[in-house]
C-alpha cells in the first residue's frame, strides 16, 4: 500500500492510501476535495472510499462534494454528524479495499464519535499505518470538546499504545 500525505488548510492533513495492484484508494479525512481529486488524476487511481476520523469540517468537509461527484463511493466513519455517511463503523470492525485491511478503532474525546484507522496489507514489508485524526498528533492529543481526560488515557495507552510498535 502506498500512503501519499496531502497537505491542507495550513495545518492539517488528508491522505490517499491506493492499493497498488488494483489502482484503486482510499482516502482518508477527505477535507479539501479539489486538491484531493487532483492527487487522484495525477496518481492514476480510481477512489472506492472514505474513512472520515471525525465530523469537524477540517476532516470531512469534502465528503459532500466527493460523493455528488462519485457516484458510488462510500463514506465510513463512526459519527452520525459525518456528511454523506453511507457506513456507520463500530471499534474494532475490520474493512477491506483489495489487500487493504482496516481496523477501526473507536476513540471518542475529541469528539464523541471519534474513529481512528489502523491499515495494512498482510505479507507486505511495509509498516501499518494509523489515521489518527484529532486523537493522536507527533507532540501530544487533541482538544477535549466532547470527552474526558480518562476517555483519552484510554485512547492512548489502552487503544492506541497495544499497536504494533513499527506502526
């Protein structure tokens, strides 16, 4: 799986995770859809869907226009807030897109319908990846708008620390 890290609105970040065989991705937090839509031309792949971490416009701000624009896609998160949802995910449920695997995992204090994404492809050399939204950034956690200081030590060390450590 290849994982291209989108830049976006200053201080964020949307990704596209195509599974190289088929052509076909994933994106992830899909925000700003014309730059996404871009990445998609210029990668050559077909988008299948979208897992949103949360509703906050930052992350899911495009899933609206991406849906109108591509008729079939699907629109995964845990939050009934997320716009053009077709799948509501629950902890520890497991998707897959082709060699793609996903395991969602339930991390709510940022929000209360907070998901995060843990990805890999079995046999594969690389590193699984997790999206982690607004639980988990390089420096720390983010805001508590719905959710406790206990909610996000949950998060952090019962949820998100048991991951593999090449994660």
């Amino acid at each position: 799986m290849k994982v291209k890290v989108i830049s976006v609105l200053e201080d964020n970040y949307m990704y596209l995770v195509i599974e190289e065989s088929t052509r076909h991705a994933v994106a992830v937090d899909a925000a700003v859809p014309k730059r996404l839509l871009e990445i998609i031309r210029k990668e050559d792949v077909v988008l299948r869907a979208i897992l949103t971490t949360h509703h906050h416009w930052d992350h899911a701000r495009g899933n609206e226009e991406l849906a109108r624009l591509i008729p079939g896609l699907q629109v995964f998160g845990a939050d009934e807030r997320i716009g053009a949802l077709t799948h509501k995910v629950t902890h520890g449920q497991e998707l897959t897109f082709g060699a793609i695997r996903v395991r969602c995992l339930f991390t709510p204090c940022h929000t209360s319908g907070h998901m995060c994404y843990f990805m890999w492809e079995d046999d594969s050399p690389d590193a699984p990846a997790l999206f982690s939204g607004d639980t988990l950034f390089v420096g720390g956690c983010g805001q508590f708008f719905e959710g406790t200081a206990e909610q996000m030590l949950t998060n952090l060390t019962q949820i998100l620390g048991t991951l593999p450590k090449d994660t």
